[in-house]
C-alpha cells in the first residue's frame, strides 16, 4: 500500500472511525523507507532489505497492539 492507497482509503472511511489508519513501516524503527519496496525490481538484496523492513514493522506493531498504541 502506498500513499495513494492511503488517502483513498482514509476518504472512504465512515467518517465516526477513529481507529489507525496508515502505512504498515510506520511502526518500523528503520524510519529511512515510509513504504516496503518491490523487491523483484532489483536484485536478491531486494528481498532481504523487503524481510528485514517486514520484520522490523512486524514488531513495532505487536509491540503497539501489546500496548494499545495505535
């Protein structure tokens, strides 16, 4: 999902909604992508940086639902 993805959906959205809606990196640490790559544009490091983004976000937002930060 991009930003495009994004504002489409939030003009969608029942306008009483107050959960979280955003991008799935916004609970990365690694703050230097804003959306997850296509890895199949490049090459096999493409897939790692794709699993290591997926996985740092992955425990932010556990992290977030643990907390019920989101």
């Amino acid at each position: 999902m991009d930003d495009s993805n994004l504002a489409d959906l939030a003009r969608s959205k029942p306008a009483e909604y107050e959960g979280h809606l955003g991008l799935f990196l916004d609970f990365a640490t690694d703050k230097r992508y804003r959306h997850v790559p296509d890895p199949y544009h490049g090459n096999s490091d493409g897939f790692e940086l794709v699993l290591d983004l997926v996985e740092d976000a992955a425990a932010g937002l556990l992290l977030a639902i643990e907390k019920r930060h989101f």
